[in-house]
C-alpha cells in the first residue's frame, strides 16, 4: 500500500522508495536526467569597450604584458578550465576534479531572480539534473530562505560518450554533490531523487511546484521530453526555465542547428536545446542563456521578461572558441563566425565592439574563415620590407612605433608582438627579442651580466627594429633547426645500425619459427593420427555397447519369461494343492460314508436275525 509525500506523489513504490533520512532516492536505470558537458568559460570579463584611442590602432599594440606560466611576457590566449578526474579522499575531491563551473557569468544573479519571483513561503523547488550541484546551491539558498525544499532528480552518471561519463566511472560524483550540499547546510532543504527522469515524472503529482530548472539532456529528445514531462507539475504562477540555451531559433541558421540537434554540443552551440525550446513555446525569454517561462493556467505560458538593474541584458554568456587557427581564436556567435586575433585579448564575442573590430574576421563556415585567415597572413607578408641600414635601423623602428603609440616611446618596456616563440619587446629604442622559456623578465631590473649571459645563450636578441630582430630570431631558428638535423642524423645512423642489429636478430627468430612451426606441424600431425586412433577406440566401444545393450535387451526379455513361468507354476502348485486338499475332503467323506454303510450292513444283519428269531417262534 502506497502513501502519499508532501510533493503529492508516492513514498514508497515497488520500483522506488523515497528515503526521508538519506534524501536520496534508488533507481537503477540507464537513461538519466541531467547529463550535460563540461560548461568552458575563458576567465576574461564579462564586457569589453574600446576606447576611441584604440579604435583605430593595428591589433599587436592592443597587447599588455602579461605573466604566463613557462611562456615569459606573452600575449597569449585566455586559458579554457576543463574538467578533468584525479585520485583522492573526499575532501580533495571538488579540487582534484578541477570542474568547470555549470553557472557563471551573470547567470546566478538571473537564476536567483527567477527562484525568488515564482515563489512563497513554504514552496516547493525542483531541479532537473544537478551533476555536482552549481545551480543546486543557488536554488537551495532561496528554498531555505522560503522555508520550502528542493528536489534534485538526477543519477550523477553522465551520459553515454561524453566526458561526464568518463568522470563517472572513475569519481563518485553523487558523493561531492552531498558533500557541498553539507557543507552549505543545505542537507535539510535539498532531496536527491537518484533516478531517471522519465521516471521520476510519473511519480509527482501535477501543479505542485512553484519554480522548475532544467538541465539535463541537452539532445533534441531529451529536452522536448523533459519539458513535456515537467510541465504539468508547475502551478498556475510558477516558472520553467532551463538552462544552455544561446538563443531563438531564429537567431541561428536551421541547417546549423539541424545538423546539432542530436549531440550535446556542437561549435559550442546547444543546439537540442535552442530548438527544443523553440518548439515547446511560441513565446518565452532568454537572458545569459537562460530561458524562462510562465504559467498562466490550462497549459499556457508567457514569457517571464525579468529586468534586472545595472545587469546588461544579453541573450547568452560569452562562448569559449571554437578552435584556433594560426593565433586567431574562431568563435561561433548565432549565424557567423568570428575569427578575434590572440594579441586583441578580448574574448566576449557578444560584444558589438568586437565584432565590429576591424581586426576581427566574419565569415560563414569554419572553411571560408581558415582562407580569410590565411589571405589575411599572406598579404601581411607581402608588404614592402624595412630596409634595414646603420642609417636608418633605430629611426625607421623608433617612428614606426611612435606612429603606431600615437605618443612618444618611454623607457618602460612595450610589448609588441610574437614570434617564432619570441617575444618582441621595445626598451629604450631597442628591439629586444625575449624568449617565451624564460619566463617573467623586468628589462628595466634586469642586470647586465644576466643580459650578457641570455644574449650568449641565445634566449634574447637586441635589433634597432622589428624586422631586424625578427631577423637575429630567424638566424637563430636556423641554428637551432641545424642542431636539430645534426642530432637527427646522429639518431638515423644510430637508427639504421639498430635496424641492421635488428634484421639480423630478426633473421635468426625467423629460422626460429620455421623450425618451430616444423615441430608444430609434426605434433600435428601426430596429434591428428592420435585423433584418428581415438575416434576409431570410440567407434569400436560405442558398436560394443550397442551389442552389450542388445544381450542386456535379451536377458531381460529372458527373465521376464522366466518370471512369468515362474508364476504360471507358483499357480499350478496353489491349484493343485487345492486340488489335494479337496481329494482329501472326499477321501474323508468317503471313509466315513463306508463307515456308516458297515454300520447300517450290521444293523440291517442285526433286524434279519431278529426277523428270522420272530419266525423261528
């Protein structure tokens, strides 16, 4: 017998059993609830704006020194945090796993709105696919500022062939989930339901919920039935929204998301999602790719259109790239991509300002952005070269750069650009050439010796101008690259007296196996002969037990017979000696009839003489 929960739905059922003490419910099952992909976000602010003074400068001079791990003052690109799985206790867990956050940007500040507009005192939250609990503390916060309790439905398993399913297997990523609910206090207010929610479902009663999120599956099936499924629970008032979704269906070309709908993630669209939103709802909104709707009672909605003060409204959170093509990042923003220079460091492809840049490439396909790319490199090489004379070496290069600055050079060092794992830095009209292994260098502390020492080296070079150190690095390069052929012709010689050593080892394990297979085959052939005897023997003994069994057929036969006569005389002897006894019968009866007869023969004497004597007187 079944009993009604506070949700409306049942405790206890023969497939699940709600456990109020673990808030956690079983379910074995292989389709789940929330199964995403690593969210990737560049940590890079959240807006950029050029300003006017820039608007207008070549991309290298947009460029600001930065410290970069074993890459020296580089302008390299924003690093990608992405989701990886290492041994350790429970309390290393959440640190080891290195996982990128789910919620980011300004999506908590949306996310906490939403929660906190649908709902009262006393209200009931739920969540669809939690993974390790991002968007779960968000919402738990506001459940327990409500007085009201949150239920994740989620199987912490990640779906088949991404990389959640890879972190699965080899972490127990239900385990951090609990873990940071504890740790937030949040284990009284939050109630996993570990199972599938195509199950789970069934069993919540409908209009019951004041706020449901959803972020699971993110294929085109997935996440029509996840809203098919979880529509019906929320009450008149309430709000559905889900999350990964970077825009309308209109913003994007069909054939693109079309061609996405059936995978997770594809160019780092959500591509499922967009369309499976676009066709549950006519209507809805959309805020730093979270999508949101409310109920109006008999299965209709209408757009939330939350406004948040000093939040810049935009329809999604700034992409990761793509992939990155000769030192351009590619990013995809709705029907284009975008191609954004390494040196430009600005990575909010949102941006109208950076989009508009005219450094920035727009094409169509990753196809026509790789030859726009490529054009745009070979046309910069072939621009008319510096000449570089002792006339003209340090005033060519110091006018160019003020050209470029727009003011005078100071004596702080400038970095300019990179190249061939150089950096080209401008200190006191110079050109130093700085190479990326060595790391963080001041030009202005750093000690003449050591300078000395890094020129010897090789790792730094000093030109009066660009094109001339460029040159230094090049001649460099080929000393480097000379070096490098030497030492892979030493490795060839080496290589070919191994391959030599190696033949003739490989002659020897030759006749080896040919003597070898010589001995194998005589085995078989003796093993074939022994095959041929057994199955002979078999033969023999399977004819032998036929005729055994025929004899065995006979001797029963024979003693059923003999049985049977047996029998037969049993009752010849039972009917004779009945016989016998029924002669005895008579004998008896016969001698006692005689008997009888004698007596009557003398009685009858015994009257003839009385008779006579009666006469005779």
């Amino acid at each position: 017998m079944a009993t009604q929960n506070p949700i409306g739905g049942r405790t206890k059922t023969n497939n699940c059993v709600v456990a109020r003490s673990s808030r956690v419910v079983e379910d074995v099952g292989r389709r789940h609830s929330r199964v995403g992909t690593p969210k990737y976000v560049t940590q890079t602010p959240r807006s950029y704006q050029l300003s006017p003074s820039l608007q207008n400068r070549p991309v290298r001079n947009h460029c600001t020194p930065v410290e970069h791990k074993n890459r020296g003052i580089s302008p390299s690109p924003p690093r990608i945090h992405q989701m990886r799985s290492r041994g350790g206790c429970m309390a290393e867990i959440e640190s080891n796993l290195k996982l990128a956050p789910q919620i980011f940007g300004d999506q908590p500040i949306i996310l906490r709105r939403l929660a906190e507009l649908s709902t009262g005192e006393g209200s009931r939250f739920l969540e669809v696919g939690s993974w390790y609990g991002d968007s779960t503390l968000i919402i738990g916060q506001v459940a327990r500022e409500k007085k009201g309790h949150l239920f994740c439905v989620d199987w912490w398993k990640g779906n088949p062939g991404t990389e959640l399913d890879e972190i699965a297997k080899k972490k127990d990523v239900f385990a951090l989930f609990w873990h940071r609910m504890q740790s937030a206090g949040l284990e009284d207010v939050v109630i996993p339901i570990r199972s599938r929610s195509d199950f789970v479902c069934n069993l919540l009663a409908k209009e019951t919920f004041s706020f449901i999120f959803i972020d699971g599956d993110h294929r085109y099936q997935g996440v029509l039935e996840d809203i098919r499924n979880y529509a019906p629970l929320v009450k008149r008032g309430g709000i559905l929204c889900g999350h990964d979704c970077e825009g309308y269906v209109s913003d994007f070309d069909r054939g693109f998301l079309e061609r996405g709908r059936d995978v997770d993630y594809y160019e780092t669209v959500y591509c499922g999602v967009v369309l499976g939103v676009g066709q549950s709802f006519k209507k809805y909104s959309i805020s730093n790719s979270i999508w949101s709707v409310m109920s109006v009672g008999k299965g209709k909605w209408k757009p939330t259109n939350i406004d948040l003060p000093g939040l810049q409204h935009k329809s999604q959170e700034p992409p990761p790239p793509i992939t990155s093509i000769n030192e351009y990042h590619v990013f995809r923003y709705r029907k284009k991509l975008y191609a954004v220079p390494f040196c430009l460091r600005l990575t909010d492809i949102t941006e109208e300002s950076l989009r508009e840049h005219p450094d920035v490439i727009e094409s169509d396909s990753l196809h026509a952005a790789k030859e726009q790319i490529h054009k745009r490199i070979n046309s910069s090489l072939a621009a008319p070269p510096i000449q570089d004379t002792p006339e003209t070496l340090g005033a060519v290069s110091v006018l160019a750069l003020e050209q470029v600055m727009g003011a005078p050079v100071s004596d702080s060092p400038l970095l300019i650009e990179s190249y061939r794992e150089f950096n080209l830095v401008a200190f006191k009209r110079e050109i130093y050439g700085i190479a990326h292994l060595l790391g963080p260098i001041h030009l202005a502390e750093l000690a003449r010796d050591e300078l000395d020492k890094h020129l010897t080296g090789g790792t730094c070079v000093i030109g009066q101008s660009v094109e001339h150190t460029k040159l230094k690095i090049d001649k460099l390069y080929l000393i480097t690259l000379e070096k490098k052929i030497a030492v892979m012709e030493r490795e060839i010689v080496a290589l070919r007296q191994s391959n030599e050593t190696l033949e003739v080892e490989i002659s020897f394990l030759e006749q080896a196996r040919v003597q070898k297979e010589e001995k194998m085959e005589e085995l078989y052939r003796t093993l074939y002969e022994e095959e041929r005897m057994r199955t002979e023997l078999e033969n023999q003994f399977h004819a032998q037990r036929g005729l055994l069994s025929e004899k065995q057929a006979e001797c029963e036969s024979l003693y059923r017979s003999i049985a049977e006569r047996e029998g037969a005389a049993t009752e010849l002897q039972q009917a004779l000696q009945a016989r016998e006894a029924l002669l005895s019968e008579k004998q008896s009866k016969n001698e006692e009839q005689e008997a009888e007869i004698k007596l009557l023969k003398i009685e009858i004497e015994k009257t003839q003489n009385a008779l006579e004597l009666s006469h005779l007187r």
